[in-house]
C-alpha cells in the first residue's frame, strides 16, 4: 500500500498504488504535470512519471505500477511534482521544456519518499 502521510511518501518496493493531492497552480488543456523520485546523493532523478492534466481537474493523481517501484533500492530519497504549462518536445517525443515550469516543493525542502523493502 501506497501511504501519503502528510508530505513524506511511502512506497513498498514493488507495490501498486496511487495517491492524490490538490492542484495549487491555474491549469490548461495540454499541461502536463511530472512526478520525480530523486536520488539525493547522486542529485539524479531515479524515476519519473508524466502525467496528463485537464483544465477542470482538482486534483492531481500519481499512479504507481509494479514496474515502477521493482528496482528502486530500498531507502530515503525526495520526491517532487512539477507542472509544465505548454510543454514541448523533441522529434523523438521527449519533454525538452515549457513557456512556464512551477514546482510544488522546490522553493522549500524536498519531502522524504521512502522506498522499503517487502521482505
């Protein structure tokens, strides 16, 4: 199970699941939200997932297959959403940029997501 407690993430390796958390930023057809699990010792991104928006949506869903999680090493690690407002891409479809790119949690401390082992 998936656990959203407050702002720290928790996550069974390998588990399926999603959570939700209010949209704080105006929203137009097109937008594009991306979800991150950062490594905080290598200040890589490990795993992200894009995520569609619509204009009249109040929430924002991230949801999680067991492909996901599988092969993530079981530890403390950041996680952060950001929403692209009129995203573009390249020829091979991968998100170059945006007009406007706002972060959920930037401007603060990153929050823990924990992935923990099943066994």
């Amino acid at each position: 199970m998936i656990r959203l407690i407050r702002r720290r993430l928790i996550i069974p390796r390998g588990d399926t699941g999603s959570f939700s958390i209010p949209i704080k930023d105006s929203i137009n057809d097109g937008d594009i939200a991306v979800f991150s699990i950062y490594d905080p010792l290598t200040k890589t991104s490990v795993k992200d997932i894009e995520i569609e928006l619509s204009q009249d949506a109040e929430t924002l869903t991230v949801n999680f297959s067991h492909e996901d999680t599988l092969n993530l090493e079981p530890r403390k690690y950041k996680w952060d959403i950001k929403i692209y407002h009129n995203p573009t891409y390249d020829e091979e479809q991968i998100l170059t940029g945006a007009d406007e790119i706002n972060s959920y949690y930037a401007a603060y401390s990153l929050p823990i997501c924990e992935i923990r082992s099943i066994i």
